[in-house]
C-alpha cells in the first residue's frame, strides 16, 4: 500500500503569497507540521540536503516548492493533444526510465504554480486561436499531477474549469491511486483520466515509488464510475522474458476488473520504450543498479528534435510488440480506441 505523498521539505517563493491558493497551501502545510522554507525564486532551491548526490536527488523527490508560473506560453504535446497545461513539475516517483530524470537536469523537486487563473486565462486564448477546432490539454507533460493534487487541488480546479469549457479538453495520466478527491469533480465529460499501466515485470522492477496496478486499476474502475471518459497508456512497451504472457495478464486484469457497461468509452495509447544517449547517463547516475537493458547495439536508431536521437526497437521487435498488443486490445476490449502506437 503506497501512501499519498507527503512532502519532507517545503519551499515556498514570496510571489506566491500574492495568490489566494499559496496563502491556503502555505496554513494548509502549517498546520499539517511540515518544515517550511522562504525562497525567492526556485533557482535558488540549492541547500536540498544530502551528503552526496543520490541522497539530494531522494531528498529533492519529496521536496515540494510552491511557485508562480510565469512563463505562459504552453509547449505542444503531440500526439496526446495540442498543449501541455503547466500546473506543476517534478514527480515524486522513482521509475527509471522517467525522462524527467533529463528533462528536470538538477532540479527534480516538485514544484505546484498557484497562478491556476493566469494559466487558464492562456489556456482558453489558446482554444479561440483554435475555435471551431477542439483543443486538448494534456496537464501530466511534466509531472505526475494525480499523485500531487490530493494536496494542491489544482488539478481538480482544471478538471472544473475545462468541464465549463465547450472547445477545450483536458487529459492526464497517472501511475498512482489516490483520487479520491477528484471522484466528485465538475468534469462534464471532458476529462479524459487515463492510467498508466504495465506488465507486472517492468512495474515491479522498474517503477518503484508508485502504486501498485491492482490500486491503479481499482482507482480507473472508480473514476470510469464517476462518469470520467478512461484512458490507459501502456508505456513503456518493454520487451522482457515472457513479454507476451505479462502483457496479456495485463489485459485480462483490466478486462476482468472493469465493469462490461463501463467498457465502451476506453482508450489506449502505446509507447514503445526509448532511450537517448543522455537520458542513459542519468538513468545510470540515478539508478545506478537499474536493469533496464538499454544497449544502443541491440536497438534501432531514430533521429530526434535538437539533434538527439533516440534509441527505440528494431523494426521487427517494434513490429511484433504492436501485432501483439493490438491483438489482446482486439480481444479483450472490441470496443476501445486505439490512438496510436509509437
Ligand atoms: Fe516519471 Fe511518471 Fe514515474 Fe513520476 S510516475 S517518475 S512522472 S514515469
């Protein structure tokens, strides 16, 4: 049973008092007991304790700073939707493969805006940019949010906001359980609340920190149950002894789980596990007795953005992960949509 995160550490920037939910989140952290610290600015997040760089980098992953986003321009988020709504960074899971471990370099603290209004503001100048098309915002880009927003709310406040909205949609993943607290949410409909799930092999070795998938799933069924159209991502795709047999447990677990009426507005998306050369460094500093095979030998490389490439499978591996899932999708939820494969 893995509990709600709870914050070691506390940081809150001055700015962000000058909003009603940091002034609510700063007593709600009081009164909870929890050690809270004044910074100006998170760059200057630096005395995370620690003696050496895996005990910060642990520490830094329970660390929560409560900031004002100020830059208000989304980044795109192809191919999940159009916009990645930022309403916070970081994550407090440990899963290896993360690419935040890359992306967040020497912060990968949790940090949670309280600017929601300005950040919707820009969401819905987005959406008349877009009008009469639909827009998606995917809000887990750059964090986990479920596994944060039993205590912050903001993503509940999305979920309310988009519900009001006819031309936006919102969407998010998540690997952990604890939503309880969204169950009653003003949704609408327009929240797509997807689960990331896998085979029992690449959860237990590689996401520690996260809730178990038997939790995941009784969380999807509860949502699903709420009224929330549901979504899972098998990601990463990882081939592994026995593969085919752990990924089709997978899917007789969340075919037996989910109730058969509740099983006809569900979506999948795939992805196929990569790495870049400098994600593998990190990984390896990190974790460093990870055993997430990643041997550019073995794999197919892709160019990427910036010049990065990634590593993905090799066409036939790539191609026979696809057939594979696809059939047990085919098979077990005739009715679902594929999204894509990647
Ligand atoms: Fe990264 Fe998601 Fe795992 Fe968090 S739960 S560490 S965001 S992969």
């Amino acid at each position: 049973m893995i509990k709600p995160f709870m914050p070691q550490l506390v940081y809150i920037e001055p700015r962000a008092l000058e909003y009603p939910l940091g002034v609510e989140l700063k007593k709600k952290f009081e009164d909870m007991g929890l050690e809270i610290r004044k910074t100006t600015s998170h760059n200057q997040v630096r005395d995370i304790p620690g003696k050496n760089h895996l005990q910060q980098y642990r520490n830094a992953k329970s660390t929560l700073v409560v900031g004002v986003r100020k830059t208000l321009d989304f980044d795109t988020s192809k191919p999940s939707a159009e916009y990645a709504i930022p309403l916070a960074t970081g994550c407090m899971g440990h899963c290896h493969y993360c690419y935040l471990q890359t992306t967040m370099g020497s912060k990968p603290y949790i940090r949670t805006y309280v600017n929601t209004d300005e950040i919707f503001d820009r969401a819905k100048q987005y959406m008349e940019e877009r009008a009469p098309e639909m827009t998606r915002f995917e809000a887990s880009c750059t964090s986990d949010i479920v596994g944060v927003d039993h205590l912050t709310h903001s993503l509940k406040r999305a979920i309310e906001y988009f519900g009001k909205t006819d031309m936006g949609r919102l969407r998010f993943v998540t690997k952990f359980h604890h939503v309880d607290h969204l169950l009653d949410a003003d949704h609408n409909g327009r929240t797509r609340f997807r689960f990331s799930v896998n085979a029992a092999y690449v959860i237990k070795n590689f996401e520690p920190g996260t809730s178990p998938l038997d939790q995941r799933i009784e969380a999807a069924v509860k949502v699903a149950k709420a009224g929330y159209p549901l979504g899972f991502i098998v990601a990463p795709i990882y081939i592994h002894e026995g593969w085919q047999e752990g990924y089709k447990e997978l899917f007789q677990k969340l075919y037996d789980a989910i109730p058969k009426e509740l099983q006809t507005d569900i979506t999948f998306e795939m992805i196929q596990h990569r790495f870049t050369k400098p994600a593998k460094r990190v990984i390896q500093k990190n974790y460093p007795k990870t055993k997430l095979e990643m041997d550019e030998e073995e794999r197919r490389y892709k160019w990427g953005r910036y010049g990065i490439g990634k590593y993905i499978y090799q066409k036939e591996e790539e191609y026979s992960l696809r057939e594979t899932l696809e059939s047990y999708i085919d098979h077990y939820f005739p009715n679902a949509k594929i999204e894509y494969f990647t």
